[in-house]
C-alpha cells in the first residue's frame, strides 16, 4: 500500500488532535512532542500539552491552542477554539479582542467585528488595541466621524502606537483635513521610521496643502521603502529560500513563550494557595510548584532554541536561574545572550555581576581570580557601550572595592563613582556611600568625609551613612 504524503498526514492528524480538543477530551499527555518537521503541527502539541499541566476549567490553554492555528493562518480553527474559550470565561477580553480581528478580516463580517470589539471593552475598557482596530474598521465602513472619534479617545489614553496615529492620519485625510492628517502621519513616523504608509499619506496632503517640496521629499522616501520591499519580495523567489521555515520557526518560539506566561500564571494561584492548606494537600502543591516552575523554564529555553533574537526571553531567564541559584546555567545562557546581542549594554552588566557574585573570596598575595577578570571586563564594557548610564559606572566602581583594590584601579573606582552621581538624575544613598569608600582607599580621606557629609545631610534616615559619617567624625577627633 502507498505511503500517504506528508500533507494529509499532518491535516488528518491535526483534524483528530482538534476534534479531541474540542470534544473536551484531549489526549493523554505525550511523553515526547513529535517530529520538528512539520511546525505547525508540532506547535500545536506544545500548546496541547501544556494544557495537560494546568486546570482544566480555565480559558487560558484554550486560547492559547486557538493562537497557534491564528498564527498558522488557520483562522476557522482559530475560531472554534476561541468560542470554546468564551464558554469556559465568556468576559476574557483577549479572546474577544482576537475574534473582532478576524471578523475584521472579512469584508461582509466587519458589522461583527465592530460588536464583538464593543463587548470586549465592556469586558475590559483597557484592552490593549482594541480601539485602534475599531477605528480601522470604522474607516473601512466609511464612519470617518466614528473612526476618528475611536482613534482619538485610544490616543488620549496613552497610545504612541506608530499604527494608530496613521490610521488618524488616513481618516483625517478622507475627511480632507489635511493639517491635523500630516500632524498624525509625522508621529506615525517618530515613532516607527522605517514605516511605508505615513511616508504616502504625508505626500499626498502636504501636496493638497501647496507644500510641494516637502510632498516631494516623503514621496522619495516612499519610492526607496517601496523599491526595499520590492527587492525583498523578489529574493523570496529566488531558489534555496527558507524565509517560510524560518518565520514558522519564529511562531513556534511565540508558542513556547506563550506557555511559559501560562505556566508563571497557574503558578502564581499555586503560590497563593500554599500558606492555606497542609498535610498531604500541601504536598500536592509544592509538587505542582516544582513541576509549573521546571516546565516554565523549559519553555523560555525552548523558545530561544527556535529565536535566538529575543531580548527579553534571554533576560527573564538568566535573571530566573540566578536567582533560582543555579549560577552556572545563568552564566551559560549570559554568555549567549552577549554573543547574539554584542551591542547590548544591560547584557554586559548582569552577566558581569553574575560573574563577579561566584568569585572565590580574595587571598592575599594572589591576582583577581578568572572570574572577577571575566566580570570586570564585562561590566567595563556596559559602560563603554553605554557611557551615560549613571548605575554602569557605580557598579564598576563598586565591584572594583569589592574584588580588585590596586592602586590603578582604586583610582578608576573614584572615576565611575564620580560619573555615576553626576549622570544619575535622582542619586541614591549608595552613591555617596560608594564615592566615600572610593576616595579613602584612594588616600583622599578630605574626599571621603565631604561626600559622607552631603550623603548624611540629603539622607538622614540612612543607617549607613549615618553611621559611616559619625564614625569618620571620631576617627578624625581621635586623629586630633
């Protein structure tokens, strides 16, 4: 008998994973997620299983699955399981606000989406885009008025979305007030610069208003954009491509970062819990605890094994492994996170202080151990890449006291303690405790009493600096 082709087995596999889901069944957990040759539906087990981990009445890992067909373009399964969703939680106003955006896809659907906007608001007034994607709709429905008022009240809020100030801007436009269209097209662009659509839009009124030159200008600046884009498209065609793969690895990571959020959510209910049961009820939890926790961490790694080029996973979970004391996995996946992202000054400095907090105690005698010399230079390289930063230098300078008292370096120990009081804005007692030490081991003990004196003076209430400050004081009568 032939073999089936990879496509229908991954649709009648799919077909049967859904319907198991949505018959509210779902299969056993699987030991071991399926092959990564097909993303989609590997995607689709992770979310499947992670459903597994938590309770079963909450709305929560049934949206999630939704998500991932959302992500995969498969809106109608999207759907289904969004409604499923709804009847677990019918006010879960993320739900509702991703139903609006698919009906707002389709054109004789758009009534809908607009209803289904308005009940998530009533759900939840600050529903993040909510109001942007109403106004989008509205302009498409030729509601110029309601569009603008929509618009209005989602910037009034807060919003410096670059979206919604062009989408105010298009509206503007269509009703020919053309001033307050190229006020909203300029902060579109402030606030994305690479966007295509403000640079057209501000062409086209600064045309009607007779500033002809400046239309000119973002009319060429469009052709470049457009030209980019164009050339893009064009090498997506050109053989040995593997753009798709590489986006459908991208959402898979989304999905593993969307069930490590899942996860620190149970787990929080679990950590409220806790202090109210005992016995063996107790015992449950601290198992649940452990198991949220490991499998949470797994997802944020998981996550970075098919996008590396996220930021805030790499920080949240070196941060997570420090404090959770497993130094060597942070400083492993530090080290990553400063070869993927070499210009990042934060990087630098928590990996560097991760280094400097393992560093075998100082001998007498003996040079700074490999890893002060690892975290020194780290931390020096925070400050060079980002030199205006007044908490970089204060923890150069206080890693120097710390780990590395030369002559040399006592004396670039009062530099950043110095730089770090003039750069920070709002200096803390830490400041001029730092900058103190910093001049007495440098030999400038006038220094050091003038900034013990100011830092007791701006904070009488520190028990440090008080302290530091009268014993200086005594020092200097007993000197007498």
């Amino acid at each position: 008998m032939a073999s089936l082709p990879l496509r229908a087995v991954r649709c009648a596999f799919l077909l049967w994973l859904s319907a198991c889901q949505l018959a509210g069944c779902g299969p056993p957990a699987p030991v071991s997620l399926p092959s990564e040759d097909d993303l989609y539906a590997y995607s689709v087990a992770v979310a499947e299983r992670a459903r597994s981990l938590v309770r079963q009445d909450w709305y929560l890992p049934v949206f999630h699955i939704g998500k991932v067909h959302q992500r995969f373009k498969s809106d109608n399964t999207a759907l289904e399981f969004y409604h499923q969703a709804l009847e677990l939680d019918p006010g879960a106003a993320d739900v509702l606000r991703e139903i609006g955006y698919i009906l707002s896809q389709r054109g004789d659907r758009m009534d809908e989406a607009l209803e289904v906007y308005k009940r998530c608001l009533r759900a939840n007034p600050n529903q993040k885009d909510v109001r942007a994607r109403m106004g989008l709709v509205l302009t498409h429905q030729g509601d110029l008025d309601a569009a603008v008022a929509v618009l209005t009240e989602e910037i009034q809020r807060g919003s410096t979305d670059a979206l919604t100030h062009y989408n105010l801007g298009h509206a503007y436009r269509l009703q020919k007030k053309h001033e307050l269209a190229v006020k909203h097209f300029l902060v579109a662009l402030e606030q994305s610069p690479d966007m295509r659509e403000p640079m057209w839009g501000l062409a086209r009124s600064l045309k009607v208003l007779g500033r002809v030159e400046e239309a000119e200008k973002y009319l060429e600046q469009f052709r470049v954009k457009k030209a980019e884009y164009d050339k893009n498209t064009d090498a997506k065609l050109e053989p040995g491509y593997d753009g798709p793969r590489q986006r459908e690895r991208k959402l898979v990571a989304d999905t593993w970062s969307a069930v490590y959020e899942m996860l620190m959510r149970d787990l929080k209910t679990v950590v409220r819990a806790l202090p109210t049961v005992s016995g063996p009820e107790k015992a449950d939890l601290e198992n649940r605890y452990d198991k949220l926790a490991d499998e949470g961490l797994r997802g944020l790694e998981q996550s970075l094994r098919f996008n590396e080029n996220q930021r805030d996973t790499f920080r949240e979970l070196v941060k997570t492994y420090d404090r959770l004391g497993n130094k060597k996995k942070a400083l492993e996946i530090g080290r990553r996170a400063v070869e993927v992202f070499p210009t990042d000054a934060a990087f630098h400095f928590q990996v560097g202080g991760i280094y400097l907090s393992v560093a075998p105690p100082a001998k007498e005698g003996r040079g700074p151990s490999v890893e002060v010399d690892e975290g020194l230079r780290l931390i020096t390289r925070a400050v060079e890449l980002a030199p205006q930063h007044g908490p970089f230098h204060l923890g150069v300078a206080s890693a120097i006291l710390a780990h590395g008292r030369t002559r040399e370096l006592t004396r670039t120990a009062v530099q950043h303690a110095e730089n770090a009081l003039d750069l920070t804005a709002k200096p803390l007692a830490e400041n001029y405790r730092i900058l103190s030490m910093a001049y007495f081991y440098a030999g400038d003990r006038q220094g050091a009493m003038r900034t013990l004196q100011e830092g007791a003076q701006r904070f009488p209430d520190d028990p440090q600096l008080k302290n530091a400050w009268e014993r200086s004081q005594n020092a200097e009568r007993g000197r007498e």
